[in-house]
C-alpha cells in the first residue's frame, strides 16, 4: 500500500513538473525567423531566466527587426533582452482588452534593485504599442501576432522592432581590435620535433603485481546479555503532613477607660425656718366664784402679779415652738441624688462589658 502511494506521488510531481517546465530555446529553435533572437537570449543566459518563471511572456523581433543590435557589449545586450521577458502571461487577446486602453507589465529586467517596467497602451486606430517606461525618449514596438501560447504559462509575441530606451539602442559599440600579425619565430627556437628525437625514450619500469592478501572474516562474538537492575521497592507511604494550625497573634487586652463620672452636686440643704411668734398675752384670771364662806378681811397673800416663778415687775415666759427635724422637701432632693447615683454607677458597669 506505502509502494502505490509512493508511486502516485512520484507521478503527480512529474506530471506537475512537466506541466509547468518549458524550454525557449526548443521552442524558438521552430521558427528559423527568430533565430539571431534566439541566440542572443541564450549568450546573455536570458533564457535560463525565462525558463525558471511559472508564468512569462516573451517579446520576440525577426531577424530584420533585430539587427540594429549587432555588435552591443554583452552588458547591453544582456540588459535589452531582460526587457522582452514580461513576468505575467500576456496574449493578443488580453493586450487588446486592458482597461482605461493602457496598463503597466513589469520586465524581467532590474536594475540598482528596481524593476524596468514596460507601458503597453491601444490607440485609435486598434494596434497596440508597446514602450520602455523612465526614459524621455522612447523607442517603441507594435503588437504584430502570436507566435506560440501555453495558457497560463508562457507566450511568445511577435513585436515589430527592439523595445528599449533609446539611450540603449543608439549606444555605440565598441571598436574592433583589428588582429596582430603572428610574430616571426626567432632564431634560437629548437624546433620541439627535434627536441623530441634527441631525449632517449624513457624505459617502462614493469611494477610487481599486488599480493592477494585473503582478508580474515571478522569473528562472531556474541554479546553478553545485558544484566537487568532489578530496582529497589518503594519505602513506606509517608502519611501526608497535617497542616500547620495558624495560631493568630495575642491580642493585647485594652485597658480600661476609667469612665468619667461627673461628681455628685451637693445640693445646699436649706437650714430650718425659725418662727418668731408674738409672746403670748397671758390669759386674766378667772374671778372667783361667790361662795357663802365669810372672807377675811385680809387680802390673799398671793396675786395673780406675784405667781410662782414669777418676779415682781417681770412678764411671763413664752412657750417655746416645737423643733423641727428637717426643712420643708430635704428629703426628696436626698432621694434624688441616690437615684443619680445608682443610675451613673450602671452606665459604668455596661461601658465596662463593651469595652472588655
């Protein structure tokens, strides 16, 4: 199966090769009227060029139409065939129908690393012409026929004249170097067939033939047997490593905030209100009641004026106003001011637990 498709494969490279191979010497060698053309494209090794191209139109001139270039340097020559090699495939057809009546075909020519171009444009009267472009005076060609056409791959056309600048075709050829005369022989020259009969033929010395050395057959050693290794067991299954804990960093405990308790106002207990009441006015003593007992003459040793305890002359004491433990609402001011307190003291307590 490999076999076949090698052979398939050979055969489509050959039939590819030969497809898209051409030879413009062979070619050109049917046409006698093409020969001088044919002969400077093989001097200047143009055809080898054109043989290598998969696609080349090539611009043929007759034997008439080419003779104005006899005796050129080779350089020039070289030069103006490159011109009549355009790299695309051009028939009579195409060259008729271009579009805007004219268009621009790239030589096979290049100079100072820049190709020559070549302007082919149709005029009024249908013939087309065929110019060197980049050059003020042009020496341009007619479009005469086709001289041979591989579709695709290569046409020959037939041009009236040599496209090429003018500065080219007009450049003067090099002066003939008439021959030298041949120098007469001189005196002193022995004639070699002399020289020859005079040395004594050499004597062939006959070599001994090559012993025929049997070569020995190399012997067969055989190779010992590579030892195999046998290769130690694997040790015991290490259990996988426990993850390291990650122990958090110690957390610094915050002092606490003493809380700011406003102090306790002591409120000013008002002092007790003293009552400054009016002495009484003593009562008058009731007047005795009539009795049937005789009285004496002689008055009472006591008056009410001379009483015990009493001074003459001296009023009586007043009666003294009951203290008082404590001012009119002392009591509630304490009351609130424990209430204040206890208040202060729980608000601390929970500040405390947050903080903690």
């Amino acid at each position: 199966m490999t076999s076949k498709i090698h052979l398939l494969f050979c055969l489509y490279f050959i039939f590819f090769i030969k497809s898209n191979a051409f030879n413009i010497t062979a070619i050109l060698n049917q046409f006698p009227a093409f020969s001088t053309f044919n002969s400077y494209l093989t001097q200047t090794q143009v055809a080898s060029a054109i043989n290598s191209k998969k696609s080349v139109t090539v611009l043929a001139v007759d034997n008439n139409g080419i003779s104005s270039l006899s005796g050129k340097p080779a350089d020039v020559l070289g030069k103006i065939m490159s011109l009549h090699a355009v790299l695309d495939y051009y028939d009579v057809q195409k060259l008729q129908n271009i579009q805007n009546r004219t268009t621009i075909l790239t030589s096979l020519y290049q100079a100072h690393g820049q190709r020559r171009f070549l302007n082919a444009t149709i005029l009024n009267t249908g013939s087309v012409v065929i110019s060197s472009v980049g050059s003020s005076s042009i020496h341009g060609a007619n479009l005469v026929k086709s001289i041979f056409s591989e579709p695709y791959n290569l046409s020959i056309l037939q041009v009236s004249t040599v496209v090429a600048p003018m500065s080219m075709v007009s450049a003067p050829s090099p002066p003939k170097i008439p021959p030298q005369p041949p120098a007469p022989p001189s005196k002193q020259t022995i004639p070699t067939r002399a020289v020859a009969a005079t040395l004594p033929p050499i004597p062939g010395i006959p070599l001994p033939p090559l012993p025929n050395i049997p070569i020995p057959p190399l012997p067969n050693i055989p190779l010992p047997p590579i030892p195999v290794i046998p290769l130690p067991p694997r040790g015991p299954t290490l259990p996988p490593t426990p993850p390291t804990p990650v122990i958090p960093p110690p957390i610094q405990p915050t002092p606490p905030i003493p809380p700011t308790v406003p102090p306790t106002p002591v409120l000013p207990v008002p002092a007790p209100a003293t009552s400054n009441p009016a002495s009484p006015t003593p009562a008058p003593a009731p007047a005795p009641e009539p009795s049937d007992a005789p009285t004496n003459s002689d008055p009472p040793s006591a008056t009410p004026q001379n009483a015990p305890g009493t001074s003459p002359g001296s009023s009586p004491k007043p009666a003294e106003a009951p203290p008082a433990d404590a001012a009119p609402g002392a009591g509630t001011i304490v009351q609130l001011s424990l209430s204040f307190s206890v208040v202060v003291s729980a608000l601390t307590v929970v500040q405390l637990f947050i903080v903690v």
